[in-house]
C-alpha cells in the first residue's frame, strides 16, 4: 500500500495543481506574446526595387519595426535596439533578419547611420502587410518578432530594455530548432 500511495503521488499532485486555481502571475519572457498568426502582404523592397514577400524571410527569425520613412529619434532607437539585440547574438545573428517596414510615401534616408546597415527596407503602404501588426495606440510603438515560418508570434514594448530583448530573442534561438529540422531549403 505505502508504494503504491509514494508511486501515485506524483500524479495526484499534478493533477490537483493543474486543476486548482493557482496560476503563476508572472511570465519567463520580457515580450509579450502575441496570438499566432501568418502574415501575409507584400511591399516593395527599397534597396532594389523588386517585391518583398514575408516568405523571402522564411528560414530566419525578424525583428520589424514599422515607421515612418523620415525616421525620427525613437524610429533611429528601435533600429539601433534590433542591431544591438541581433549582434549580441554572436554566431547565432545569421540565424536573425532585421526589416523596417515604411508605412508612408516618405522614403528613408540610405546609410544614413550603422542602425540602418543589413536592414530590409521595405514600403509597405499597399500591400496589405501593415493591418496585420496589432497595437494598442500605433505599431510605431513596438518591435515585433516573426518566427522562421512567418509567424507573427512577439511584441517588444515601447521603449524597451535592449538587454531584456537580446535575452528573449537567445531563448528563441536557442529553443527553436526549426531551420535544422528543415534542412538547408528552408535557409535560401
């Protein structure tokens, strides 16, 4: 009887935690996790001027900022963020895409500071991409991560801590094997 009651204890203690009301009130990751959804859209990719489909992505996580083209102080802030967050990554940054998606007929400023180096400059004012990226005032507000899929799956808050991002960003790198489940397809 005593091994039977020590070898079901286990079970029971799981199953009275699971259905009890006790909840933890706080959260692993710094982000707030959005509901999953597949962003679909395109936009005109502004360093070559050919059309830019979130599955020219596929295989790479995204961190997009959407802003306007003229790029004021906090837009310059959200990039420089998304640099520092993927370089901190080490041999992992590869594995991260970085995309600014111009909500506006404005057109960015090229090479106008080390922020803008390696970032997909995109416009995306027609192309059905900017309604998909929710907000509570305005998207200029966040940074939002995409998995490799095309997922939208993350929302950095305003003005975030650098360090808390490049944090959640490693424990998604770390935990998502997908690309290497995938094979090398998936990375071209």
């Amino acid at each position: 009887m005593l091994l039977l009651l020590v070898m079901s204890a286990p079970f029971v203690a799981s199953y009275a935690l699971y259905f009890s009301k006790i909840r933890p009130d706080s959260s692993v990751n710094y982000g707030e996790l959005l509901k999953v959804k597949t962003l679909s859209g395109n936009g005109l990719n502004l360093s070559d001027d050919t059309i830019f489909r979130i599955r020219d992505l596929r295989g790479k996580w995204a961190l997009i900022s959407v802003d306007s083209g003229a790029c004021d102080e906090y837009c310059r802030k959200k990039l420089y963020y998304m640099r520092q967050a993927r370089l901190v990554q080490n041999a992992e940054r590869d594995r991260i895409e970085r995309v600014w998606l111009v909500d506006d007929p404005e057109t960015p400023a090229v090479g106008a500071g080390d922020e803008f180096e390696g970032v997909w400059r995109i416009r995306a004012t027609d192309g059905g991409m900017l309604e998909q990226f929710p907000a509570d005032v305005t998207p200029h507000d966040h940074i939002y991560v995409v998995d490799p899929i095309g997922n939208l799956m993350m929302r950095f808050p305003r003005n975030p801590d650098p360090a808390l991002m490049a944090k959640d960003i490693k424990r998604l790198l770390k935990v998502s094997q997908l690309e290497h489940a995938l094979g090398t397809d998936m990375k071209h």
